[in-house]
C-alpha cells in the first residue's frame, strides 16, 4: 500500500468500505486525492447506497457530494 499514489490508496480503502456489509459506514473526507472520474464514479455509488435501506452512510466532506446524494434519504451530512 506504501507505494500506491495517495489517489489509489483511497480508492483500496473506499472499496473495502463499500465491500464490507456494516449496518452504519463512516466516510471521511472520502472525496480528497481522487480524479475526476474516480469522483463522478464516487458519487453515483454513494447515490445508489442512499436507496439501501439495509445500511447508513455518514459521509464527513468539505467538498460538494453533488445534487443526486444531497437528495437522498440515506445519505447523512455533516458540516462545520
């Protein structure tokens, strides 16, 4: 993992996160080091989780989530 780019370390670690079937997953600042495709991919996931009613997902960011995660149900935000 030490010799990934910080981009594709997140990218391990959001795949773990999203693999794992916790009832409630935490993500922080889950946006940073990631390209842009890395980011619209990110954000259509975290819009298709907030339709699981099985799971909840507390996403922590300073950065916009986009228009389709701030509409969902399940999506909790957190702000300063």
């Amino acid at each position: 993992m030490r010799q990934l780019s910080t981009g594709t370390q997140r990218k391990v670690w959001l795949a773990a996160a999203f693999a794992v079937t916790a009832a409630v997953t935490l993500l922080d600042e889950p946006l940073n080091a990631l390209d842009a495709a890395s980011l619209e991919h990110l954000r259509a996931t975290l819009a298709a989780c907030a339709r699981d009613p099985s799971r909840l997902w507390i996403v922590a960011s300073h950065e916009p989530l986009g228009d389709e995660v701030h509409v969902a149900q399940r999506i909790e935000l957190l702000s300063q």
